[in-house]
DNA sequence: AGGCATTTGTGAAGACTTGCACAAATCGCG
DNA sequence: CGCGATTTGTGCAAGTCTTCACAAATGCCT
C-alpha cells in the first residue's frame, strides 16, 4: 500500500532507453506548455520565443527554459522555439502519441459533466466506457455511450485495454471503486471523491478536490480582509 | 497586471494584528487534515495523534506536526490534538467561520454539476447566484436557482457581498468573465477554463484543469511501460 | 565576410520544502 | 510522588525548485 503525494521528484530513468530524469514539477508544467502551444499554432505562429512561449502559459522564461532543456535542445538560439516541432516533442514525452482509453466511474451529476465534455478526446484521451452501481443508471445513453454495471468491470477494462481510471462516485465508495479499477488491471486513477485512496506501488493517483481550492482561496480572502493593503499576487497551485 | 502561479511561498504578514507567516504548502495542506479531522469527528474520535491524522490526511507526520505548528501548538505531548479544538482552529485560519458566497459563471455541462454540488455548502461556501450569457438559459431553474444573464452581475456581486467567482465558460469567453467578475468586486476566483487569465494584483486565481491531470497520469503511465519494474509510487499534486 | 542584435541553454545562488532525529512535555500507573 | 511510555515541537541537513545572469550560438544586415 502507498499513500497519497510523492516525496521523490526525479523521475527516474537508469540508463535504459527511455527519457531522462524529468523533474515532476516541469512534468507538471509540459501540458499547460503544450496546451499554449496549439493555441499559438492555430494563431498561424511558426517559431516562438521563451519570452512568448512563458508568457502565454503563465510561467517565468528561464523556468521555461529550463523545463524544455530537460527534453533536450530543441530550441534555436537568436530565434525561438519550432512550435510544430516543440508540440510534438512534448507529446511525444507525455506518451500522448498513442490514445489512452480510460473508464469513468460513478455516473452522476459530476459523471454526466465528464462524460459529455468535449475536451477530453481532443487532448488525446479516449472515454471508452461508463460505470455505475446503481441498476437503474445501467443502460441509460450518455453522449451516445451506455452506462454498464460494475460488475462487467474486469471484462470491459481488459477488453478495450483501459489504463486510466476516473472516480467521480461519493467518498464513501471510492475506496471501493479503486480497490476494482486496480483489480481489473487499471494503473492510473484520477479521484474527484474528496477522501485519500490506497493504492499498490505502480499505481499512480492524482485528486482533484474542489472544495479544497476554494478553502484555498478562502484563506487569502481571510488574509486580504484581515490585513490591509498587501500586495497579493496570484496564488500557485 | 499578474500572471498566473506564485512565486513567493511564504505568505506574509508583516508585524500586524493577522495571522504569522504561513507557507505556502501548508496552505494547500490545511483542507486537506480539516477534511480528515471532520471524519475523526465523525466517527466519534475526541483526540487523534499526529501519527493519525497524517494516515488519515495522506501525509507524512513530521509534516504535518511542522504545519500545524505554524498555528501555534494546540496539541498535547504524550496525548495528541483536540479533534475539536483543530478543527476550530484550522476553520478559524482558513477564513471558514464566516460562510463565503460564490458566484457560479457558464451554466453549462460542468457547470449544472457544480451548482447541484452539495459538497460546498457543507464546507463553508454558499452558491449565491448563477450566471450564463446565453438568453436560453437565463430563467432556468437550477437546484432551485434561477439563471441569471450576464448583465446583472455588477449588481448582484454587490448586493450579495460575493467574493469567489467559479468560471466554468468555455476557454475563449473566461477571460472576458473574469473582466467582468473582477469589475463586479471579486476578489478570488477559481478557473475550469483551460487557459491562463490575466488579473489586477490583489485577486487570486487558481485553476482546475481536468486535461492536465490526465497528461501527467498519461506520463507516468508512458513511463511505466517503457520502463519495465521501477517502483512508481503515487503522484504528488 | 564581419559585426550586431537576439535568444537559448545552463552554472550558480538562493529560497522553499521535506523528513529525520531527539529533547521537552505530558499522562497514567504503581 | 516519581518513573516510564508516549507524543509533540523543532533544529538541522538534505533535497527540490526557482530565478538570475551570462556565455554561446544563431540569423540578419550591411
Ligand atoms: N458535482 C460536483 O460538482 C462535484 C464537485 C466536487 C466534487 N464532487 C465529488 O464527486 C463525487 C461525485 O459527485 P456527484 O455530485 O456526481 O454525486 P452523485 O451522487 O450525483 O453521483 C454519484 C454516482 O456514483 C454512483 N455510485 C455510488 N456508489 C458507487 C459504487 N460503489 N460504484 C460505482 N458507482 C457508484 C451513484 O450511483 C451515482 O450515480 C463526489 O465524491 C463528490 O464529492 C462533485
Ligand atoms: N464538462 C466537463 O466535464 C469539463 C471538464 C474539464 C473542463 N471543462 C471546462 O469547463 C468549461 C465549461 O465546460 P462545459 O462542458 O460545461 O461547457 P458548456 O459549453 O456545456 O457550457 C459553457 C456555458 O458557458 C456559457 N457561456 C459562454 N460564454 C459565456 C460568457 N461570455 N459569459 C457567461 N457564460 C458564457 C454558455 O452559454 C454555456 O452555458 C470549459 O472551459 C471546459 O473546457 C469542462
């Protein structure tokens, strides 16, 4: 059993085939990169600068810099960044090259949102399948997909080869629900059920709390309102 | 104008009447044990260790002894914290002792999901309106809430003392409704959109973007197969 | 061809965060 | 009352992340 949060930020390699070290917090960061990128790249932009590039994903250059000096140089010295080439550089690092099919679970009024946004499948993720425990949501067509039991969980993941799974259940089930997604052979979870899951090591998870960015942002009301004039910038994430 | 992420950690507060410094990181944190004592709570606990609570929290328990020391010592050596007493005193840091009211902006797919969230309310924040520039939604009924346009945004900001905006627009409209929720009065705003907002100094931003969190899963996920037996653990946010 | 303006890639310094390890404090019990 | 078990609070060291500042590289212009 793991818990939550990582304590070592390389990301180990070896000498093996694969990528250098990426520190997580630049792997954080490639797909606000990345996502900045298309932009310009359907904005008609050809090459872009560290300056341009920092600027439109919100980050300090030499940050910048320094995060893509990790995937190796691929940048021109007097000119800037190739952006097709630095798009596909980066995809091809985040394992974006192949479509990732992932399971959401727990169709309700947060599992209909995700299940019909747009966004996912442009981003190179694929929604391959909906669960629920409730037999009445069993059948019922989300965007042109129906809803399937958990229990055909196993079959479903390993038939249409599932890696990613998204817990959108109540908290109280989510132990639960991880504990099948992990069963079925499922190696990444993203839970939006504010409670802390166990996992096995080798199984990544990311939470997303919603109610935990507000406290957040209550914090420096709190402090904006209880101390008079500081000049509070925009808070990290 | 500021951009996005913070830079300075340490949250300051001068010689002031307000709060001592409190980092950055434990910000984020404090939720997060909040989320986990609520439960201790719940099930009856009057004391829990540090050892505990960072099980609970998902966290390291030297860590979390260092964070909650930067509140001052509430806790008994040989004995623990006062489940209650922490609660108290983390509600009383977070701001959270007053209810916040929270503007609801883009009554979309995500957005009809957040505002029949009842998760909020019963963490402090209270949805006191709910915003959509399209003529068709205005009027509609969400979870006993009517839609409102635009346009009335100024006036009611004001008359319900709001100070969270939630943006949940489409990406090429959420810089405009930030203008506009900026205009208004707010001071803090959480952002679905995914793009990077431009806001005066003194206004918060933080971002949730659903895309990037599967890219970074997406990653390791690349890297697990690539990298045959390392031990990936669990993925910090 | 040479010089100049531009911009990358990176060494080094500094700031922040984490985690260990242990002294100090507290409680329960004999 | 004193002792041992327990657990907090924190100094310190190690690790990570950010930022500055500048040499090196590149392209453009004359
Ligand atoms: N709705 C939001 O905007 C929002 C915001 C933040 C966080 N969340 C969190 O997301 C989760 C879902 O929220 P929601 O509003 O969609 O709740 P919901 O009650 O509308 O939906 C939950 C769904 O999960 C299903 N479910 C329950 N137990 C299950 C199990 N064991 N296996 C599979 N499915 C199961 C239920 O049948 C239901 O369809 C909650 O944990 C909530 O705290 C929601
Ligand atoms: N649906 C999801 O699960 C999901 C997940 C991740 C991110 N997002 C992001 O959240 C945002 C909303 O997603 P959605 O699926 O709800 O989209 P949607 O199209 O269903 O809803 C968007 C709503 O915003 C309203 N709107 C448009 N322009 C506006 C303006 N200028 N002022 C006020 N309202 C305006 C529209 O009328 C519509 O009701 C998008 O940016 C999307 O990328 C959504």
């Amino acid at each position: 059993m793991s818990q939550q949060r990582a304590q070592s930020s390389g990301v180990a390699s070896g000498g093996g085939p694969g990528f250098p070290d990426l520190p997580e917090a630049t792997v954080a960061r490639l797909p606000e990169y990345l996502r900045a990128l298309h932009n310009l790249a359907d904005a008609g932009h050809d090459t872009v600068s560290s300056e341009g590039l920092a600027t439109a994903a919100g980050v300090n250059s030499a940050k910048l810099r320094k995060d893509l000096s990790h995937l190796g140089s691929y940048g021109t010295r007097g000119v800037g960044y190739d952006v097709t080439l630095l798009i596909e550089q980066i995809e091809q690092v985040l394992g974006l090259h192949e479509t990732r099919a992932v399971a959401l679970v727990g169709i309700g009024n947060l599992g209909h949102a995700l299940a019909r946004y747009a966004g996912f499948a442009s981003r190179g993720f694929h929604i391959a399948a909906l669960f629920d425990a409730d037999r009445d949501r069993v059948g019922e067509l989300v965007n042109g997909m129906a809803v399937r039991h958990m229990s055909d969980i196993a079959a479903v993941v390993a038939d249409e080869g599932i890696s990613i799974g998204v817990i959108a259940t109540p908290a109280d089930a989510a132990q639960v629900v991880a504990d099948d997604l992990v069963a079925a052979g499922v190696t990444s979870i993203l839970n939006f059920a504010p409670c802390v899951l166990a996992v096995p090591d080798g199984v990544d998870v990311r939470k997303v709390d919603l109610a935990i960015e507000l406290q957040i942002l209550s914090f420096h009301e709190h402090r904006k309102s209880t101390l008079t004039a500081l000049p509070a910038k925009v808070v990290g994430q």
